[in-house]
C-alpha cells in the first residue's frame, strides 16, 4: 500500500504563507461559542447600560467563511448611552481608540485576558451599523455569495503585500453586497471613504 506524500507542492506553501500573513483561518464552530462568552460578559458588566443589542459582526458571525480569529463585537446603544457603555468598558481593561474614521462607532483595545476581538461601541441606527448587519447578513443567507467572498479572501491574502492592501481589495465587492441591499449612493461612498481612512 502507497503512502501519502507528505512533501507540499511550492504553490500552496506559498498560499498557506500567505493566508498566515494576513491571518486567515479555515471557519472554526468554536467562534459563536467565544462569542457568547463575550456577549455574556457585556451583558452582565453593561447591566446598568441600557443596551439595544450586542451582535456578532465581521467574518467570524458567518458559519464557514474563512477569517481572521477575532471575535467582532458591536454593543448597540442609543447616542445618549455612548459614555456610560465606554466607561464602563474601561472599568475593565478595556483602552477606547475612538471612532477611527467611522462616525457613531467607537473602537476599543481589549485587555489581554479575554479571546481576540474587536469590540466597538455603536450608535443604533448608524451607517456603520447598518454596514455591518448587512454584509454579515448577506453572507449568511447566500451560500454562494459566501463561497464568491471566501474566494476573493484568499486570493487577495495569497497576492496582497500588505493587510491594507488585502482590505483594499475586499472593498468593490462588500460595497456590491450593501449596493444590492439598498444602501443609497452617500452611504455607500461614506462607506468607500470610511475605508480608505478618508
């Protein structure tokens, strides 16, 4: 009986390289499961915040998309709430970073002893909200727009020099995915700007 080769052809040394560079992963079910544990955590430290909601976002709240190992967390409050959720956030480790571009979102460092993630502070009903509600719930209600974007994911990762290059690259399809969702032409072009860090 012949054995498996172990010896990886140089091709996918390089792309497996390269997704290490940019840091993607193959889907992992354990995602929701750290998620969870976040929103747990939140939802106990924010109790005396009144809190609209607190969504999974980003690449890991999709199941089976290849993505960052970073749990995205959007603490949805009313604009009046911005302050006591931020102080309270930093009551336990958390360092803001401000808004980085995005109006009506405000980012955070997390302390070192909890799972990766971005956690953001975001006004309910803001555009970068709706941005990422729509994109994350694009993907998960077609499976072949998933399959296009986990495509492009790689590819970008396997010839992108940098990740803001790799960013960059994503931009022209998630902008496709809100146009088709019905953002209008100014939202989509703060999006673009947002983005670009203009």
């Amino acid at each position: 009986i012949g054995r498996r080769s172990s010896v990886v052809p140089l091709a996918s040394r390089g792309v497996r390289h390269a997704l290490r560079v940019i840091g993607l992963v193959d889907y992992d079910p354990g995602w929701s499961e750290t998620f969870e544990r976040l929103r747990a955590l939140y939802s106990e430290v924010l109790e005396a915040v009144p809190v609209v909601a607190i969504e999974h976002v980003g690449g890991t709240a999709v199941d089976g998309l290849t993505a960052k190992p970073i749990i995205d967390v959007d603490i949805v409050v009313a604009p009046a709430h911005v302050q006591p959720a931020t102080r309270t956030l930093g009551s336990i480790g958390f360092a803001p970073l401000g808004e980085q571009g995005i109006p009506g979102r405000w980012a955070f460092e997390a302390p070192d002893d909890l799972p990766r993630n971005h956690t953001y502070v975001v006004e309910a009903g803001s555009l970068g909200l709706r941005n990422h509600l729509v994109v994350r719930d694009a993907l998960r209600a077609d499976p072949e727009l998933r399959k296009e974007y986990a495509a492009l994911k790689r590819e970008l990762a396997s010839s992108s020099p940098s990740s803001d290059s790799y960013a960059s690259g994503k931009s022209a399809f998630l902008l496709g995915v809100l146009q088709g969702a019905g953002l209008d032409a100014d939202e989509l072009s703060a999006i673009a700007g947002a983005n670009r860090g203009t």
